[in-house]
C-alpha cells in the first residue's frame, strides 16, 4: 500500500475573498486551516473506526487526504455556503459516509441537505446511523467570494 488508512478526522471550514477565483479559494484554504498543505480530493469515504478529533495545524507541505466542498462566486451580495457532514455508522467494523454539498443560500438550509444527503447515503447501505456530525460556513459576496468545508483525514 502507498498511503497508510487514516484513522483520524475532523471538520473545518472557512472562507476568502481576493480579486481572483483562485486567490480567493487559497484565502479560504488558509482561513480553515488547511492552507498550505497539498490536498489531495477523496471520495466520501470514512474508514472503519476512524476517531473524530479537533483540527491541528498540519505540517507544511503535507498532502493532505480531504472530501470536500466549495462554492465559488463574483456575484456582489450573493450568499453562498460550503457543507459536509459525517455519517457514523452503529457498527465499528463499517466505514463512515462523508457528503459535501455547495451552493447560493444560508448555512441552515445547506447545511441540512447535506445531513440529509448522509441519512440517505446511510439508508442506501443498510447501515444504522450513530452519530452525524457536520460543519458549515456562508460568506456574502464582496469581489469574488469563496465558501469552503472539508472533512480531513489524518493519520
């Protein structure tokens, strides 16, 4: 195996805004705490027993394992929100479900999709939910704003 299982996560969020997409898509990496790192896009899955844990500050340069989510937009006054949420299955020995979800709104409405998007996920699976835990962030457009949330696995 190249990369060892991480058995660890958490939750952030953040958001930026600069001049250009991309500054403000760093912005929103450094104001989350995952700036600069090299992330590395997974798809939503949370390996069997991984621990929940508060966010740490990553070694630079470290490639990072994430799922996540982000809404980028240079509409002036738009609201927009980056959502993930972590579905917990009752049985140890299963995987956890990560789901991300972006979009124009407030941070209640997102937020709850993405829950929901676990619960359904969960369901399709046949796996009894545990826990779900979730992490949010709106920004209201004032050049050209970006939304960002992540799950980050950590070994």
């Amino acid at each position: 195996m190249l990369i060892e299982i991480p058995d660890k996560y958490f939750l952030v969020s953040g958001t930026g805004e600069a001049s250009t997409p991309l500054n403000a898509f760093d912005c929103a990496l450094l104001n989350s705490g995952v700036g600069n790192t090299n992330l590395v896009k997974m798809s939503s899955i949370l390996p069997p027993g991984c621990k929940k844990i508060e966010p740490i500050k990553l070694p630079y340069g470290a490639l990072v394992p994430l799922a996540y989510a982000s809404k980028t937009s240079d509409v002036k006054g738009e609201m927009i929100t980056a959502a993930v949420a972590v579905a917990i299955p009752e049985d140890d020995s299963l995987p956890g479900l990560i789901m991300e979800y972006s979009s124009r709104g407030h941070k209640e409405d997102i937020e709850n999709i993405v829950i929901d998007m676990a619960k359904s996920g969960m369901a399709m699976r046949n796996f009894q939910i545990k826990n779900i835990y979730s992490a949010s962030v709106e920004q209201k457009v004032k050049r050209i704003g970006v939304a960002f949330a992540a799950v980050v696995l950590w070994k």
